[in-house]
C-alpha cells in the first residue's frame, strides 16, 4: 500500500520512557477485527490511554497536552511480541512519521519500513539525551533526516547518524512499496520456482 | 565447488535467494505461506485494489483460529465483527483457489497445530504466515517466521518477500531433563536467562541432547517460544525423530519422492566447523519446572525460586517494577503458594496431544480446585480426537473439567475466552504482556504439568510433588 515519502521530519517528540513496550500494547487483539486499515489510531495503545469507561486516563503521555509531534520516543525493545502490522498502522494513523528507540524487535522494524513509518535506531546515551531534552522543554524539536541518515536536537544541535539499508531508505524517500518491485521480476521468480526442490 | 562449512540455517536459506539486492535484503522465496483470518484481510484487499492475483494459491494454506469460539461452532459466530473477518478468509480463500480449513472443518485448528499435523510444513523449507509464533515450524529443521500484512501480500502476489539474513545463534542444551522438566521449561528458562529481547536480530539453532531427545511436540513448543526471546526464527536440524514424524502425513510426500526428500533432508544439518556469530550452553540439570512472574517472557525462574529483587535484574528498574506492580506481586516473595483464579491448557504453543497427556497425568484421580476456572482448549479437532481416543477426555472429564473446541482462545482473548481484570491466570500459551489474556488479566505462564497442579490445588504448586 502506497505511504507519504518520507524526507526530513522536524518536530516536537512524545516521550515514552517504558522499556519492552510490546505491541499487544500498542493495539490490542480485540481491536484487531477489521477488514480493512483503517482507523487504527483511536485505539493505539488503547489499555494505557483509556480507562475500562473510555475515559482517558491522565497520566498516560497522549493524553498529556505538554507533548506532541510526529515523532514517538519508546524506551529498550521496542515493538516486541505480536507480528500485528496493526501496530504500526495504528501509529501511523495517529500521525507519528517516526519512532526513535535504542532497540527493535525486528518484526515491528520491518512492518514500519513497509508502511512509512521510519524506525530510527539510536545509542542509548543519545535516547537518554532526547529524554532529558523533552523533559527539560517539552516544546523541543527533533529533525529526523533520511537522505543524511541523521537525527538532531535542534536546541543544542547534537546528532547521531541512524542505519537503514539503501534499498529501503529509497523506497522511503520515494513511497515505493516492495510489492511493486516484486511484481517487476515475476518471469525471474516463475523460472526459480520451477527449479525448487520441494 | 564451495567448501566453507555451512549451518542448517545457512543451507535453507541460501536455497531461497531468488536475488540478492545490493545495499538491501534478498529477495526470498517461500515454499509454505499460511494465513489465518485477522492478518490477511487487509493484504487480500491490497491485491484486489493493485489487480493481482495470487501467483501460487497451492502454496499457501488458510485456516480460521484466532477469532473462533470454542463452544458451539456449529452455531453461527455472535460477534459480528469475528464473524466478518471468518467470512472474508472464506471468501478470498474461495476467490483465489486456496485450500481453506475454516470454522467446522474436521482439519480446523491452529494454523501452527494443524500444518504440521497434516504434513505440510517439511524439512528445508521456507514458511511464513502473518503471525509471530510461525517459528514452530522451525522443529521440523525450516526456516519460518511471522510477517507483517505487507509481507503476506508480497508472499500472495509473489511468493516472495524481501528479508535481510539473520545473524546465526546456536544455543546448547546438553545432559538429561529432571522429572517434571517439559519442552516448555527449557524454552522458558532460555529466554528467562537471555531476556525477552536476547536473540533479537538472531536466527536461532538448538543444539544438544537435550533437543536430539524430544519429540516432534516438544520441538514445536520449543522453536514457538523463540520469538519470545526477541529471536526471528528457531530450528532444529531433522533426524530419525523428524522423518517419522512425517511418514505417511497426508501432504507428506510418498514413495519415490519420500525416498529423494529424505535423502535431501539428511543432507540439512550444521556442518563441522561451521560459524555462528553467538554461541550458548547450557545444562539440563540447571533447569527445573519453571512460571512466569512478569509482564513479559523474560521475567520468569524456577519455580522454587523467589521474585528477583529489582537490583538484580537486567532490565530497567523502573520497567520492572512497573511489571510486577501490574501483577501485584512484590520483589522477594516466593511464587509456591500464590492463589490462582483460572488454568488455560492449550494454545499453539501447547496445544498437542503430549500437552494433554502430561496434564491428564496429573489430575487424573484428583479433583478440579473449586476457586478454578479452566479452559482446557485442543489445538485441532485432530488433537481433540486422540484426545477422546487416548481415554484422556475421561480422565479430565471425572477431575471435573470439560474440554473446549480447537482455537487460540484465551492466549490472545479475541474471542470470549477472557481472563477477567485483576485475576490470575497459569498458563500453558506465550505471552504474558498487559492485557493479554483479557483487559487487566494477569499471566503465569507455565507448562501444562505446572498448569495442572495450579488446576488441582488452586494454588501455583510445584508439579513433582504430585508426579
């Protein structure tokens, strides 16, 4: 499915300093009964946002004016568990371009990269610098730059370079989907199947 | 000729490239594709919007699961919205030419209960399918995986996805289980020691006597529980054990082509000297009966042990006590003893036949405790037979408990098997997280032995005592 390039985001950032933030999580399974992708964003991360009556709970950081932007901070191991692309689509659908973490599960790194949503790997010193940024001024900006590999705090112009392989980084940059670039080398695949052992 | 030893993992995944993108993933064929119905609606509607079909529909298998009850399936399903999701698998599986076992069907199950069961998942082969515990199907010595709903419509389109190579992890396990020590011990007590995330970015190999001494059930549970270590896919190289297994499974192949497969899979084993980028052992004497205390696999111990004290543990400290604040459950405390509202016997980590031969074991002769609620849920109407035909469904029947119809049930609680908010629940699934079992449920997990004595007791109770 066709996603938004993605170039240079800067934005303010929502902090989530929780470790292990698995995607049961970010959506849970009873959510997951659509037949199509669409809104997903009212209920990421539905049990730690809304109380059973559906009122928000007040100390989960969405429901916190203070914070915003189109980048999602999570802590260590972020994404674990459940290979739902829901998740990532529920993030997505929020309006957050970007998710910054010290560490993937892998899954959730790829259903990310396929939709448009850029997972950006930093070291944890630097997480840990974002953090007291936000903290200090929540109103602080993050630029996240794809063609540079770079993520920046605008205040104090700190960076760290971030990893994405140049196939993916171009189809990010371009909205391009593996899908298409599979269907280009059908007659290439058709001729390797036939010569399959099982 | 190329004469550099090879891993198991290396050996099925090279036979895979169809090409290799420079600065990028390979291109990588897949022999098995399952698919269920919650991941792939959206990939279905995907095709039909970009006007492909499906290239190779004999190659992917559909089966319902996640959303099913498992009371009265011959009743239409209430929930309208599962129901629409089992319609729509039907429909695309009915649109595309691919075989489907849905709500009814004397096949229907787990879709990583029923592949195996039915020979469909092989030796050397590549399988996916839009769910994380597909690594199951690594015990059979394939490389599978869980994928994300692009990728199930890269696979229907293609038979194809784009996948960079793991880095290679073989991990040991050498010497002799104690009694009441299970497949799922081992697997619990691995993650326990490298955490929830520990293998991720790995492709793990198991190793060791402990793995060549297990059955295909216990494979299966082991090579499941890989993802929960972070891992992208277990494997355990085929031998004697794996063949007759497969001999005479219905989409086994048969004569001629048994004999030329099985000559090829003897061929897949990690050579001598071959490299991997982490090694692991352990004994098999270090590992007792073991249950979850956290809100994630990796917090988990023996279960004689007490909580870790937050200090000790490899995790954040607030993380964790955020964890055991959810389970309510205070560092230090000892685990034996701690009241237990529900038992859930089944999922696809546990739901095979031996997982209801070891709880029978158990109970039989003994009473359901009165403060339990139990859920005992086969992964297969063919599970659920040899059930009946093992004489098993007597046993639990006259301990008090009543056996429920195949599907995932309560280990993801889509459908009404919910644990309920505050309630303890032991059991024999994958997950712990928040919610998991049901909004505000608290996970143990455990393996069916621990599960039985919870069952019987009321109480977590450490299962040699009652073997």
């Amino acid at each position: 499915m066709a996603y938004d390039k993605f170039n240079i985001v800067k934005s303010t950032a929502v902090p989530l300093s929780i470790e292990n933030v698995d995607t049961d999580q970010i959506i849970p399974a009873r959510f997951l009964k659509a037949t199509e992708r669409k809104g997903f964003g009212d209920n990421l991360f539905r049990d730690w946002r809304y109380n059973n009556d559906g009122s928000p709970k007040t100390d989960f950081v969405l429901n916190n004016s203070k914070y915003s932007g189109k980048i999602l901070v999570g802590g260590k191991n972020f994404g674990s568990g459940s290979s739902r692309e829901h998740a990532a689509w529920a993030i997505y659908d929020y309006g957050f371009r970007c998710v910054v973490s010290s560490f993937f599960a892998d899954i959730f790194k790829n259903n990310s990269l396929n939709i448009g949503v850029l997972p950006v790997t930093v070291s944890p010193e630097f997480l840990a610098k974002i953090y007291q940024a936000i903290d200090a001024d929540p109103k602080t900006e993050l630029e996240v730059n794809l063609p540079d590999q770079t993520i920046t705090l605008l205040a104090t112009g700190e960076k760290e370079t971030f990893a994405i392989d140049g196939y993916k980084k171009h189809n990010m940059l371009n909205g391009f989907d593996d899908v298409d670039y599979l269907q280009a080398m059908k007659n290439e695949i058709q001729s390797f199947a036939t010569h399959m052992v099982l | 000729m190329n004469n550099t030893p090879k891993t198991l993992f290396d050996k099925v995944w090279d036979a895979h490239v169809v090409r290799s993108i420079p600065d990028g993933p390979d291109v990588f064929f897949i022999d098995r594709h399952f698919i269920h119905e919650v991941t792939s609606p959206v990939a279905f509607l995907g095709l039909k919007n970009r006007g492909v079909k499906v290239m190779f529909p004999e190659k992917t298998f559909a089966t319902a699961d996640h959303n099913t009850p498992t009371i009265n399936q011959h009743l239409p399903v209430e929930d309208p919205l599962s129901a629409n999701q089992l319609k729509a698998l039907e429909e695309n599986a009915a649109a595309h030419g691919i075989s489907h076992w849905g709500l009814g069907n004397p096949k229907n199950g787990i879709v990583h209960v029923v592949g195996p069961e039915n020979g469909i998942t092989l030796p050397g082969m590549t399988v996916v399918c839009g769910d994380s515990h597909t690594s199951t199907h690594g015990a059979f010595g394939a490389i599978a995986f869980g994928i994300g709903t692009s990728e199930v419509e890269m696979v229907l389109s293609s038979q194809c996805i784009m996948q960079a190579k793991a880095k290679k992890m073989r991990i040991n396990v050498n010497g002799k289980l104690g009694k009441g020590v299970t497949p799922k011990d081992v697997a619990l007590f691995i993650i326990s020691q490298i955490s929830a995330s520990g293998a991720t970015g790995y492709f793990v190999e198991y190793a060791g006597e402990v793995f060549e001494n297990m059955s295909m059930e216990g494979r299966m549970t082991v090579c499941n529980l890989s993802i929960e270590s972070g891992a992208r896919g277990g494997m355990i190289a085929p031998d004697e054990t794996t063949f007759a297994y497969l001999k005479g499974k219905e989409k086994a192949p048969k004569g001629d082509a048994w004999d030329t497969a099985l000559e090829y899979w003897k061929t897949l084993k990690t050579d001598e000297g071959a490299q991997f980028d982490k090694e692991l052992n352990y004994s098999a004497d270090e590992i007792e009966p073991q249950i979850t205390y956290g809100t994630n696999p990796g917090l988990g111990t023996g279960i004689s042990q007490n909580i870790p004290f937050a200090s000790t543990v490899k995790d954040g400290e607030a993380s964790y006590k955020k964890s055991l604040a959810y389970m309510g459950f205070a560092e230090g405390e000892k685990l034996i003893g701690k009241k237990i509202d529900y038992v859930f016997l089944g999922s696809c980590t546990n739901g095979r036949i031996e997982d209801f031969r070891a709880f029978a074991s158990i109970v039989k002769g003994r009473k359901k405790a009165d403060n339990i609620t139990a859920w005992l849920v086969p992964g297969s109407h063919v599970v659920e037979q040899q059930i009946k035909d093992e004489g098993i469904l007597d046993i639990i029947t006259a301990a008090g408990f009543q056996l429920r119809q195949p599907g995932c049930s309560a280990c993801l609680a889509m459908n009404d098997d919910k644990v309920p908010a505050g309630k303890y629940a032991v059991s024999t699934s994958n997950r712990n997280f928040e919610g998991r079992q049901g909004p505000g449920s608290r996970t143990l997990l455990a393996s069916p032995f621990v599960a039985a004595a919870a069952a019987v007791t009321g109480v977590v109770t450490d299962p040699r005592d009652l073997l």
